[in-house]
C-alpha cells in the first residue's frame, strides 16, 4: 500500500507515538534480517508501459480461455451463463458487507436465504447453513460437529476421499485431540471397502464420511450401505458431494445421510486460479443448534411485513467467541449468491442436463481413451465426470506434449498420492464444457505420447 506521507506528517506521527525516527520501528527485527541498501528495482515505467508488460505476463499463461482443460479433482471447468456475472456483479450484491447488525441488510440477508433454501432441495436435506469457506473446511467442522454430537473422537475418513479433505479435517481433528482413522477402499472397484468399515466400527466413533462421487470420480453404489452401518453403529454418517451431480444421483438425505457437505465451486463459480470458492453444510433438522457459520431465517415484524434476520446468533464466534459451535466468524456470501443465481437460471432441468452431458461426455473420453494400447480404466466401479486412466507415460512428459498440443490435463495422481502403484495413473475430468473435438483432440495427443514412449 502507497500512504502519500509527507515528511512533515511521518515527523508528527513519530512524534507522537514516542520515536526519533522510523527505523526505531523496527528494532524487534534482527539486523541480519533487515534489507541493506536499496532494492533493486528497474527504472520507472509509464502506465502504459506498465500495462504492456502486463498483458505480456499474463499471455505466458495457459488459461482456460484457450486451451481445453481436462482437470478436476475438486475444481471444474464448467460452462458459466453470462447472467451470472451480470447479476452479481450489480452494486447492491458487490458493495455488501458482512452483516454485523444483520438486519439492515435485508437484500443480502434475502439472497442468502434463497441460497439456502436451494441446497436444502439440491442435498436433500432439511437445514442448510449461508455457506462455508470451502469444501475441505465444511467436512472438518462436520467431524468436529459429529464428534460433539456423539462424544466420541474418532472419524473413519476412507482413502478414497479427496487427499486434501482428509488432511484439513486431519489437521482440525488434531488440534482437538481427536482422531482421523483411515479406511481402506476396494482397489478394484474404487469404492469404499464395506467390510474393512464393518471391522472399524466395531469401536465406537464419531462418524463416518462418504464421498460421492469419490474422488477418483467413482459413484458408491452401496452409500446407503455405509450409512446404514455408521448409524447402526452409533456413528453420524457424513456425505461429501459434488453439487451438479446431485441433479441425477440419489441426494444425500435420501441416502441417510446426518450431514451433506461439499465445494459450491460448480455451481456457477469460475475456478479462479483454486479460489475463492464456497463450501455448503447441510443437515438433518435435529442438528440445527450446531451447525457451524451462519444460518439465516425468515420472519415478520410488528406490522407482519416479511424480513429476514441472522438467526441463532449466540452459537457464532462473534458472540460467544470460545463457547462458539465453531471458529468460523463469516461467509463466502458473494460466492454462494453465484451459486443462487446459477441454479436459479438453470433451473431442476437445466441442471440435469448440464449432468447428463458430464456423464455422457466422460463416458465417450473413456471409451475412446481405453483404444490407445496400454491404457485402461484403472477401477471397475460406475464414474460420473472423471475416471482414473493408466497411461504409460512419465508424468512430467506426458503434461509437457499435452501442454504443447494445447492442452490442460488430466492430473498425474502421483503428485498427490504417495506409492508406486500412482506412478502411471492419471484423473482425467470432462464436463459438460469440453466438446467432441476437444476430447478427439486429447486422444489424438495422448495417442502420440504413448507410441513416443513406447519408441523410446
């Protein structure tokens, strides 16, 4: 930040505060540490200039808007209608703050509830809080959530489920003193390990998550099943979903599930370089009091008018601070008002469309991919968007040919999962935005890779 000071003003304030001069500000910082001398910075630019190197930077990226993009694993390239951005980006939504006297907000506070009342009929569930920092938190105050509930501090998280979900929620149980327990999945289905749960549960705990699609995008089939045994167990069940493919999968509520939780990205929300994102949490009724965030409610006032307000507030961090369900202070409001207005345009049918063509269009990848000789799926199990495919290619080159073809993707599960048996296995993500050419063309290209490496 540029403060315009002049030296009579830094003078004045040093006086001020009881100092001769500005380095005494920072005499706590060792002087090995401080910089000597001047920075060396290259000679002042013009702003146009300026703004030449710029556009210079930035068409040394590969972005979205000119290669195709067949990465996923928790962050999707789907079509955004352009309404979305025109809505939100209207003054009254873009300048809102966070409502501490909540109630003067009422369009905001609106938007919210709207935005609530879409994931409780999107998850199948009855109560659904205003939205989460993202999809790995959501599942971490989920477990803190079980754990509460239930008294009891273990967490049965299966392997299958996002790496970067299962370490968040590792990191908060931690720091609670509880416990992550890790649970084998099927190595040929790629679903979770029904049996090896059973075992599990035969010692008390918390909860168990569930992942569907999972993160190698394989659908539990047997979800209920897992449920099932959580509850008979004694355990809440938790279900982490991927929000468009809750247009044509079985929902979380009627599944069983006590809490649905996941990353709203999808859900008209540009990937924007990881983030901001949202998360959603979702629940059954009896778990109101205790959902983390902020949970917004409708109402009347003395003259019977319709309002909206923050409700259950002495839950939130901001009013009972260490006696607070959760740590959470705030919302991903502008972020979850993307995703109400997107649902709103697209409507129960254009959802379901815009999921039909990820399946169908992954499903096409797949058949063409498993032509190439050497490469196969890598599980048996149904998949929704993504697929593990084995490719007989060095990570490290297979991504330099796909980059120099034009293209982003698919993910060299290596770089995420440690172990051999990942050395050659690859997520490969196709929504609904990829086209029939642009899929021809990531065949063709891994085509090429692998006679490459067969030849060398």
């Amino acid at each position: 930040m540029f403060l315009p000071h002049t030296e009579t003003e830094r003078r004045e304030m040093l006086r001020t505060i009881g100092v001769n001069a500005l380095e005494q500000l920072f005499a706590d910082i060792p002087s090995a540490l401080r910089l000597k001398g001047q920075l060396n910075l290259p000679p002042s630019a013009s702003e146009a200039e300026i703004w030449r190197e710029l556009r210079r930077l930035a068409a040394v990226n590969r972005d979205l808007d000119t290669y195709p993009c067949f990465l996923g694993a928790g962050a999707y390239d789907h079509l955004i209608p352009a309404a979305v951005t025109s809505i939100v980006s209207r003054g009254e939504f873009l300048t809102a703050y966070t409502p501490y006297q909540a109630e003067i907000s009422q369009g905001e506070l609106q938007a919210m509830w709207e935005y609530q009342s879409m994931m409780v009929e999107l998850t199948g569930m009855d109560v659904a809080n205003s939205s989460m920092y993202d999809g790995a938190t959501a599942l971490a105050e989920a477990a803190l959530l079980a754990s509460a509930v239930t008294g009891q501090r273990r967490v049965l998280v299966p392997q299958n489920v996002h790496p970067e979900y299962r370490e968040v929620t590792a990191t908060y149980l931690r720091a609670r003193g509880l416990e992550m327990v890790d649970l084998p999945f099927d190595r040929s289905s790629g679903q979770v390990d029904l049996a090896a749960l059973a075992k599990e549960l035969e010692v008390a705990a918390a909860a168990v998550v569930v992942q569907n699609p999972n993160f190698f995008g394989i659908i539990e089939t047997e979800a209920k099943q897992a449920v099932e045994l959580a509850h008979k167990a004694g355990a809440l069940a938790i279900v982490v979903a991927d929000p468009i493919s809750l247009a044509i999968l079985t929902p979380p509520g009627e599944l069983g599930a006590d809490i649905a939780v996941g990353n709203g990205q999808p859900l008209g929300n540009p990937i924007s370089f990881g983030g901001p994102h949202f998360g959603f949490f979702a629940a059954r009724q009896e778990l109101l009091r205790r959902l983390p965030g902020r949970i917004v409610g409708e109402t009347v006032d003395r003259q019977g008018r319709r309002g909206f307000v923050l409700a259950l507030q002495t839950r939130e961090q901001h009013i009972r601070r260490e006696k607070a369900t959760s740590n959470i202070c705030t919302n991903q409001a502008h972020n979850a008002l993307m995703a109400a207005v997107y649902l709103a345009l697209l409507g129960p049918q254009g959802l379901r469309e815009v999921a039909e063509a990820c399946l169908q269009k992954s499903h096409y990848a797949a058949e063409r991919l498993q032509q190439i000789p050497g490469c196969s799926l890598a599980f048996s199990g149904p998949f929704y968007q993504e697929f593990v495919l084995t490719i007989p290619v060095e990570p490290a080159e297979l991504t330099r040919q796909l980059l120099a073809a034009g293209i982003i993707g698919p993910l060299p599960l290596a770089s995420l999962l440690p172990g051999e048996e990942w050395a050659h296995k690859y997520l490969v993500c196709v929504t609904e935005a990829r086209s029939r050419e642009e899929i021809d063309r990531l065949v063709t290209a891994v085509t090429w890779a692998v006679n490459a490496a067969a030849g060398a």
